[in-house]
C-alpha cells in the first residue's frame, strides 16, 4: 500500500503490515492478561481477602464492584490517552499505556490485605484497578489501529480481527496462570501467596512487549495525516462536533459484545462455582473455550472481508439473543458436560462473530484525524455502561429474583437489541478506502 500527500509516498510493505499485526496482537494479549486476571481474582480471592464481610454474597458484590468501577475511567482514559494518539502519534501512545497497565498489575501483586493493613487494603487495589482503567482506555484504540491502519482495504476485517483476538488470548494466559499457582499451591497457600504470582509474571510480560511495540514505526495514516497538516488541535472537540452520530453508534455496538463477554468470562465464573461447580474445571473450560474462540475471530473477521461488517456483526448479536436462556439452562444442569457445552457455543462460536468485528465496524467510522478519538470514546462509553457493570447486574439480578436466571437472560436480550439498533444506522465500509 502505498498513500500520496504532498508528492511524499508512503511506503508500507508486507513485513511492515506482518511486524504491526504482531505489535498489536501481543501489546493487546498482554493488555487483556493483565486486565482480565483481575476479573478472574475478583471472582475467587479479592472479596474475601479485600472486602470482608459476614455475608459472603455481600463480599462477592463489593468485589465485583470493584472490577467494575474500572470500566468508569475507561473513557477517560480513552480521552486522555486518544487525544496523544490523535495529535503526537499512536506508537508513543501505545508504549506510555503498556507501561501504567503492567506497573499497576505487578503492583496489585505486592498489595498488602484487608488482614494486615485494614480498610487501606481495599482502597489502594481500587486504586490500582483504576490505573488499569486508564490504560486500557487509551489502549484498547491505538492497538487497534496499528493493525487496522497498516491492512490493504481488502482485508481489513481480517487485521481489525487479531487484536481483537487479544481479549480471548489475554483471559486465556490468565486462566492458565491462575490454575498453575491454584494448582501448584494448597488452598491456604494459594489464599496467602499464591494468587499474587500470576500478577507478578506481568513484569516479564511488560518487558517483552515494550521490546516489540518499540520495534514498530508509526501508523501510514497517522504519518499522512501529519504531513498534510490535517491533525486537530483538540480532537474530542471536533469528535463530538461533527461525530457524534457516529460515537453513538459505536457506544450502542459495544454494548453486546462487552456484556456477553463478562457474562461469560466474568460471571460464569462465580455463579458455576454458587451452583457446587468445583472452581479448577470451570476455568479450564472457559481457557479452552477462549483459545478455541480465537479461531473463530479470525475467520469472522475474514468472513466479513467477504460478505460485510453489518450482515456477520447484526446475525451473532441476534444468535447470543437467542442462545442466552439455554446457555443458563445449561448450566444450571450441574454437569461439566453441560457447561463445556455451552461455554463452546457461546463463547468460542457466537461471541467471536461480532467480537472480531467491533474495532473495525467502529475504526470504519472515524476520519483519521479523529479516529484514534472517536473510536476509544465510543468504545469506552459502551464498555463503561455494559461491559464492568455486566458481572454485577447479573449477581443482583439473581438476588433479587431468588435465583432465576431468566432475568439475567433478558438483561443479555436487552443488550443485543440495542446493539442490533445501533449497528442497522451504521455505513458498510467492507473493501473501501478509509483514509
């Protein structure tokens, strides 16, 4: 590919475009371990450890909120971190959030508990969470575009797809440290000690993907857009001025994808192990689901390069509609059979076809003077009101109905049809020029 401006060519050849589809894959995979471990302990040690209470249910919601509360500053770290991305550039961006991301997780690692330090426990690891709020909200839409910005039109549902795939893979490497310290310690051992290993791996995962990111050059729409001097001076200003429609749209079509993963990944998790599930087979379902997922994301995503964005994204949204109710059904039949089930059908089959989608729909549908903006704000605000909040709503939903599941499965439904609404509006922009 190659793009004109100011009789300077930008040249890109294939080992850029293989180099920045690593880049991006791997930042991301990092990103979501470091993001996603703390969902994963949330739903096994945090509430006890952090948030003790004679109520177990109460224990398990205020930790519960505590994941969630990260998904608030997500869009202000979408606004912080894309404004640099928009102005200065998307690889200085990327190199500066997988910094703060990894230093907070090593961080969580070393926290002191409720036992020995009292109410300060809580406070500093939702602080911490915080942190990791803010990274991946300015994350999430530079390592998007470092793969959707260096892909030939042709095949831009297929790179938007990889780091993507990052979400899966990071809740994956996880679920895999998770069980190796849950594995490799006794109960008591693991309360005490042994949940802060995984955490603390984060450090060599930091290294290694500063080390790659580093080796990657600036995006060619970024470098064309400075050397036409068409940057922004404020881009959220003329985001919301111009773009708002398009915002909303990205907003509504995050809703499905974020709240159907966490009702999976998330609260799978703690509500298998509420119905006797025994936690270590509930995790390794979930990791060999999600690696299983990763697949399907890539040929999604190439699918749409095919037939479209809309037909593949709008088709699994009304898929997970219908699948949710029986996916519950599933698991309240206390058989592990049953929930690798429908672990597989939901999570490594339906969520994949409009989870490989959702950054490019939303990278489609912004100029690249703002889309660094107009994509992270959309997707944050989507992920702040359904994706954190997903877990939680779903826990009070079953204490509040005395068990059923099937308000939780018409919280899901409502979320599908809002994002089936919002991504009806959106333009086809499948094998068109987006620069």
């Amino acid at each position: 590919m190659s793009a004109q401006t100011s009789a300077v060519t930008i040249h890109v050849t294939n080992q850029d475009r293989k180099r920045a589809l690593w880049g991006s894959a791997v930042g991301s995979t990092i990103e979501w371990y470091d993001y996603f471990l703390y969902g994963t302990m949330s739903g096994l040690v945090f509430g006890p450890l952090f948030f003790p209470s004679d109520n177990p249910t109460a224990s398990q919601m205020l930790s519960l909120a505590s994941f969630a509360l990260a998904f608030f500053v997500r869009p202000i770290g979408g606004i912080l971190f894309s404004h640099i991305g928009d102005r200065i550039g998307r690889k200085k961006t990327l190199l500066v959030t997988l910094t703060m991301m990894g230093v907070a997780t090593v961080a969580i690692g070393l926290m002191p508990t409720y036992a020995a330090i009292g109410v300060g426990a809580p406070i500093l690891l939702t602080i911490l969470r915080l942190i990791q709020g803010l990274a991946l909200g300015g994350e999430w839409g530079g390592g998007l575009l470092l793969a959707v910005e260096y892909s030939p039109k042709e095949r831009r549902g297929f790179f938007g797809a990889v780091p993507q795939t990052g979400a899966l893979l990071g809740l994956a490497l996880g679920n895999i440290a998770t069980l190796g310290a849950d594995a490799l310690f006794p109960k008591e051992a693991f309360l005490t000690y042994g949940w802060r290993i995984p955490f603390l791996l984060s450090a060599v995962l930091l290294l290694v993907g500063l080390w790659i990111r580093h080796r990657v050059d600036e995006t060619p729409s970024f470098r064309q857009m400075k050397l036409a001097g068409n940057e922004k001076r404020i881009p959220i200003v003329e985001t919301l001025k111009y773009h708002w429609r398009s915002v909303l749209i990205a907003t509504g079509a995050k809703i499905v994808e974020t709240s159907t993963f966490f009702i999976f990944a998330t609260f799978t998790v703690s509500y298998a192990i509420s119905l006797g599930y025994e936690r270590t087979p509930v995790l390794a379902i979930i990791l060999i689901c999600s690696i299983l997922g990763v697949f399907s994301m890539v040929k999604f995503g190439a699918l749409s390069d095919k037939i479209g964005r809309k037909p593949v994204f709008i088709g699994g949204s009304i898929a997970v509609m219908a699948f949710i109710l029986p996916y519950l059904w599933l698991l309240n039949q206390k058989s592990l059979i049953h929930l690798a089930i429908g672990c597989f059908i939901g999570f490594a089959i339906i969520w994949p076809s409009y989870g490989s989608l959702i950054g490019t729909l939303i990278a489609e549908s912004f100029t690249p003077d703002i889309r660094y903006t107009g994509a992270s704000l959309g997707y944050q605000l989507g992920a702040a009101i359904a994706g954190g909040p997903a877990p939680l709503i779903a826990t009070a939903l079953l204490t509040a109905f005395a068990g059923s599941y099937v308000p939780v499965g018409l919280f899901v439904m409502l979320c599908g049809a809002i994002s089936v609404v919002a991504v009806s509006f959106a333009k086809e922009k499948r094998n068109q020029e987006i620069d």
